[in-house]
C-alpha cells in the first residue's frame, strides 16, 4: 500500500488532501489511480487508511475509510549524533526513524570537519527532517522523530536535559556493557526506563575533554564491543540496544 505524509492539522476530517511535494509522487511517480488504497502517516501515532477518490494538477483527494491510533514506544529515545561527512548523517536518520528514536540531534564536535553558521544549521535540520519523512513512509512508523538543528555538545550539556537512561558509546577506558546498566536500573525501579539518551560519537570517537564533560553531565560510558564500528553502525548498534532492552 502507497504511504503519505500529512501534517497533523491537515488531518481533520473525513477527507485528507494531498498536495505539494506528496500530490506530486501520488501522481507523477506512483500513477495512483481513482480506487486505490493508500495510508496517510501524521507523524504523531494517527495512520489513516484511504481510498483516492480523485486528482487534479496540483492536489489528490482522499476519502479516509478508517483511522487507527498507535501508543508512542514505551521508552522515549534520543540519538546525539556526532555529524559525519558526505550524506552519512541521511542513512543514520533513516535507521533512527527504523529503530524508533523519537529525536535526532547532530552534534558539531570538535573532530567534525563540518562546519556551519545559524543559516545552514536551520537549512541542516529541515533537509534531515524530510529524510526522516521519507523514511516512516517506507517502514510505515507511525511516529515521526524530531530532527532539531546540529549543535554543540556543550550546547546541548548546558540544557539540561535528564534522561532515566543517559549512555554514551566510548572507546575510553572504564566503560560497560549498556545490559547492566539497564540491569541495574530495572532493579531499582522495577521497570523499564521511560526515557533515554545515547551519545555517539564521530570517526575517532569524542576527545578526552568530550567524553569527562558529557559523563560529568550524568550519561553512563558504554562499550560497543571489541571492534571498531563505523559511525552508522554505531548509531544502529545502540538504538538496537535500547529497543531491546526496553520491549
């Protein structure tokens, strides 16, 4: 079945209008016809099952036959990744979308060789946010993640932010497996962690400095295991990790 993206406020109602970006790939490159079925996502747990009902040049109209709502995960995940080069960054956003993170930051660390000024940092995220658009279309995620613009890891140290389940992949001496960390959490609370972060860092990994000021800011230092990951393999190696753990 074809998949649509919608924004949540133009989801109201018994009819649904494509238009724009997704009028277009309806018409031009899927050829959807009068009759056909097809599933509009709005990215916050609502699938609507639809049939075409018509198309003109620059809309395509459906008729919702049924809507079915679909509960958040149980654990709310936070990637922050350290940017890669090239068109990397895409393939991890499409994985994070795949494995159900519910946010995406990229980080500029100091080992990252992109460099970009406020304009760019905005133009960044909405490119990110159409990959992750893209990618709950074809697996079919209810959910979409939040891609916010590439930042600091100090920027982001200075919100605050608390997490049940805050990790960070490190190549450094003193790091554990991620199992006993959820381990330990599931025997002081008697449940799953409702929340969680995960730091992963660029080729080389995060400096020295990096990793003490984020392990001061209270993520827990993981191993990935005896071998070197990639980057994307890293990113999936740790969002695999946490569905796991919290299914």
């Amino acid at each position: 079945m074809h998949r649509f993206y919608l924004r949540p406020e133009q989801c109201s109602g018994p009819v649904l209008f494509l238009t724009g970006r997704e009028a277009h790939h309806a018409r031009q490159v899927l050829r959807i016809r009068k009759g056909d079925d097809a599933t509009v996502l709005d990215g916050v747990g609502h699938e609507f099952l639809c049939t075409m009902e018509e198309a003109d040049r620059d809309k395509v109209k459906l008729s919702v036959i049924e809507k079915r709502d679909h509960p958040p995960l149980p654990c709310q995940t936070t990637l922050l990744q350290a940017m890669p080069k090239g068109k990397i960054i895409e393939t991890i956003i499409q994985k994070a979308t795949e494995l159900g993170a519910a946010r995406v930051i990229p980080l500029l660390t100091e080992r990252v060789a992109v460099r970009l000024d406020e304009k760019e940092t905005a133009q960044k995220a909405a490119k990110l946010q159409l990959v992750a658009i893209e990618a709950i279309k074809q697996c079919g995620a209810a959910w979409l993640p939040k891609i916010e613009a590439p930042i600091t890891p100090a920027a982001f140290l200075a919100r605050q932010e608390k997490f049940e389940m805050p990790l960070v992949g490190s190549l450094q001496p003193g790091t554990r497996s991620p199992r006993e960390y959820f381990q330990t959490f599931r025997a002081n609370h008697a449940r799953n962690p409702a929340s969680a972060c995960v730091w992963v860092g660029p080729e080389g990994d995060f400096t020295k400095g990096e990793i003490e000021a984020i392990v001061a800011g209270g993520a827990f230092p993981i191993t990935l295991g005896p071998l070197v990951l990639r980057v994307e393999t890293a990113a999936t190696y740790c969002l695999s990790v946490i569905g796991y753990e919290c299914l």
